[in-house]
C-alpha cells in the first residue's frame, strides 16, 4: 500500500498529520477541534483538495472533542471533495466526537467507519 506522510500543523491543542495511503489522503487530528483550532484542520483539508485528491479519509481515532465549527470544516470539506467526485470518510470516533455526529444529524451526510482500516478498504 502507497504510504507517504505529507506534513503536520499544530497549536497547542490541535496537532494534524496528513499522508497519502493508496488513493486516499488520510488526515489525523489529534486533540481538540474547536473555534480556535479549526483553521489547522481547514487548511490541510482544502490543500489536499486543491492537489487533486478527493477521497479524504478522516481518522478522529485522535480526536478528544470536536464542537460545531469543527463540524462545519468538516462539512465543508465534504461539499468541495463531492463536487470533485470524491467524499469525506470518517474513522475511528470517539464516543464523545460521535455524539456531536449523532445531536446534529451530520452522520447521516458522512460516510462513517469504525476503524481506519475499513475506511481505507472501502
């Protein structure tokens, strides 16, 4: 399987790791998605848009919260890559992450995986 590690953005309570796995770019956020954090997850979304790839595979495995501008990043993400023929495949949430899928009705627009590794397969 093609692997290769793109870059990484952290602040304090956000880090993002993005690497190639095949035709996905994975994108790890680790920490805490929020107002003041978002812009980290925004940019690495929309520059792997930007170089052609369209299948994006979130791993929220990392992901302790996530709060309604991190939702809108993500959904975001989801119209561009949609519009490119692609999609945004969640993997791996946390209870507490899911939740907030879960109150807003936004699991229902995603395609949503238990593990990286299914999302990746799909």
């Amino acid at each position: 399987m093609d692997r290769q590690t793109v870059g990484s953005a952290q602040s304090g309570r956000l880090l993002v790791e993005v690497r190639e796995e095949g035709s996905s770019a994975v994108v790890t956020p680790a920490g805490e998605l929020d107002h003041h954090t978002a812009e980290l997850l925004r940019e690495p979304l929309e520059d792997c848009l930007d170089k052609g790839r369209s299948r994006l595979v979130v791993d929220c495995s990392r992901l302790e919260f996530c709060d309604s501008t991190g939702l809108n990043v993500l959904l975001g993400a989801r119209l561009k890559a949609e519009a490119a023929g692609g999609g945004v495949h969640l993997a791996g949430m946390l209870p507490v992450v899911a939740r907030v899928f879960e109150i807003t009705g936004a699991e229902a627009v995603f395609t949503v995986h238990e593990t990286l590794d299914a999302a990746l397969a799909d």
